[in-house]
C-alpha cells in the first residue's frame, strides 16, 4: 500500500516539471484496484459457510416465483450501491433522526428489495454467524435474479466486506436524459470503458420507467427519435403522472438482448436508451449485441462481475454487518 502512494507522489513530481507522467499515477491506482478484487475468489465461504450460495439462490428463486420483477429490482439495487463508494452496501443502510443515508437520496427512492436482502441476511446469521457480508449477499442475489429470468449464470468472486459510511449526500448517479459522453464519464470514473455501459444498459431489458423521467419526449412535442406509435402509446400510458412503461417492450421479464434490438427500431424508452444508437462511439457496439443473443450473454456476464469488483472493500477493511440495515455497535476495547 505504502509503494502504491510512493508511485502516485513521483509521478505528480515528474509531472509538474512537463511529462505526461500523470498516466504512472493512473496506472498505479488501476493496479491497486486489481490487487484489492484479486482477494476476492469464486466459492470464498466454501468452508466457512458452505450452504451460503444455496441459501441466496433458494430465497430469490422463493421471491422470483411470486415476483419476477425483483430481477430488474435487484439489478438496480446493485448499479446503485456499486457506483457510490463502491460494492459495500452502503446504499441498505437505514437513515437516523440525525443522518440521512444513501438509502433515502432522491435517486434511490424507488430502489427496492431490501426485504429479501434482510430476509437473506437473517437466515444466514442463523447458521453462520458474522460471515456472509451483505455486499456479497445483494452481488450474489442479483447473479441468481439475472439467471432466473433467462439471462446467464456466472461465477461471480466473493469475499466483499461492508462499508462503514453511508452519506445521502455521496449519492451522484447517472441520469436517464444524458448523451452518451455525459453517461460514459460515470462509467470511466469507475474504471468500466464505454462496452461495458453499452452492455450493463442491456439491464434495462426488464424493469420499468416512471413516466416522469421521459414525458419530455412525448410532449408537447414527440421526440423525432421515438416511433411514432410508440409516442402515442406512451402518452395514452403516462395520462397518470404515477403511471410507469415497460423499458423493454416485447420481452419485458426476460434477461436477453431484445432491448437492443428494440432500440435499433427507435423504441427506446429513456433517452439515453435511444442515445446509444445515435451517438457514433456506441452504435457499433448496439448493433453487435442485437444481432448475436450470445455475445450479449457472454458481454453482460462479463460486465457485471466487473461491476461487482468497483472499489471493494476486503480483508480487514470494513465489517461483516449483523443487520444489513445497521452498522454494526462499535467494539468495546
């Protein structure tokens, strides 16, 4: 850690007498961060906990029977969480009288799906007690949603902890009325290129859209770039401000590539579903998945386990949370 910091300060003196030697700084954190997720390992609580993937996989497939929607529920839980402070859960902290967290900022309002997180969490605290984090709990839960609902099934690293902080204030996420380079910024902040925000985008294949977020491109005039029925429709749809629309029209509960293939016929709901197919950088990428249902498949997989790796917490850093929803009491020496 201490040669990490050593690197960055050189590279920032070298800089400031003219070389483009802020790219070593760079370089320096990226590696750091590949040394962080290396800790983490497929099957991380095979003896420490050994029924701990089970008993994820059951409870969501007992939630997805009743509910298929969690899996759009959980995708967004896990975008939300892993691009604030990273995948640590910091976005199931419940708000104080004194603080307000993550969990009650504007933009997470409409996230849902703690109680299957808690319900997880408490079976596991029953059977192995402090050790399954709620971090690896929301990652592995959306993995098995993800499956459940037709899309691929992934080995996905474990061995997250879970933060300490937990800030309304920390919330900045991107918005749906964003041109591609205003999007993608996000996403580079992040360490993912503009591949994997094309593919990680695709999880808007399930889930819903409040009205709110695109009646301006409905009225009072129609967005050029929308099908035309498609507007009509919507407004029919969103006369009630509290209405929502599928983002996916056709397969609405399926993990697959149909939302590119929608958005190529302009039927994208949000514009920067629309945007991805208008913008030069990321058409290519639109077109390659509508057309190959496995190159969407393998593309998503591989996106979300590196999603799921976005400034982790592990080894002795953070806490094994006892409750999702609380910090854990602070230890008494």
């Amino acid at each position: 850690m201490g040669a990490i910091l050593n690197v960055a300060t050189v590279s920032l003196k070298l800089n400031a007498k003219g070389g483009a030697i802020l790219n070593v700084a760079t370089v320096s954190t990226k590696l750091n961060a590949k040394r962080v997720s290396a800790q983490l390992q497929v099957g991380f609580y095979s003896s420490t906990c050994p029924q701990a993937e089970t008993t994820v996989r059951q409870a969501v497939q007992t939630q997805f029977n009743s509910d298929p929607s969690i899996t759009a529920a959980l995708l967004r839980m896990h975008f939300h969480d892993c691009f604030v402070r990273g995948c640590d859960a910091s976005i199931l902290i419940k708000s104080t009288k004194s603080k307000k967290s993550e969990r009650d900022a504007g933009a997470n309002k409409t996230v849902r799906g703690f109680e299957l997180i808690d319900k997880i969490k408490k079976t596991l605290e029953t059977v192995c007690p402090s050790t399954i984090s709620c971090a690896d709990i929301i990652t592995l839960a959306t993995r098995d949603a993800v499956a459940l609902a037709g899309g691929p099934s992934y080995p996905i690293p474990t061995g997250r902890r879970d933060g300490l902080v937990s800030n309304a204030n920390d919330v900045n996420l991107p918005g749906p009325s964003l041109t591609v380079p205003g999007a993608l910024q996000f996403f580079t902040n992040k360490g993912l290129n503009l591949n994997d925000m094309v593919t990680l985008l695709g999880a808007h294949t399930v889930g819903v859209a409040h009205c709110n977020f695109f009646q301006d491109r409905l009225s009072p005039v129609p967005d050029k770039t929308m099908d035309p029925t498609l507007a009509a429709q919507l407004l029919k749809t969103c006369a009630k401000s509290t209405a929502t629309a599928f983002l996916d029209q056709n397969t609405s509960f399926t993990v697959d590539n149909e939302y590119f293939r929608q958005i190529m016929l302009k039927k994208g709901i949000l514009k920067i579903d629309q945007e991805l197919t208008l913008d030069n950088s990321s058409a290519p990428i639109v077109s390659s998945l509508a057309s190959n249902e496995n190159a969407f498949r393998q593309n998503f997989a591989n996106a979300m386990i590196k999603m799921a790796s976005i400034d982790i917490l592990v080894g002795s850093a953070g806490e094994i949370r006892k409750s999702c929803g609380v910090f854990n009491p602070p230890k008494v020496l």
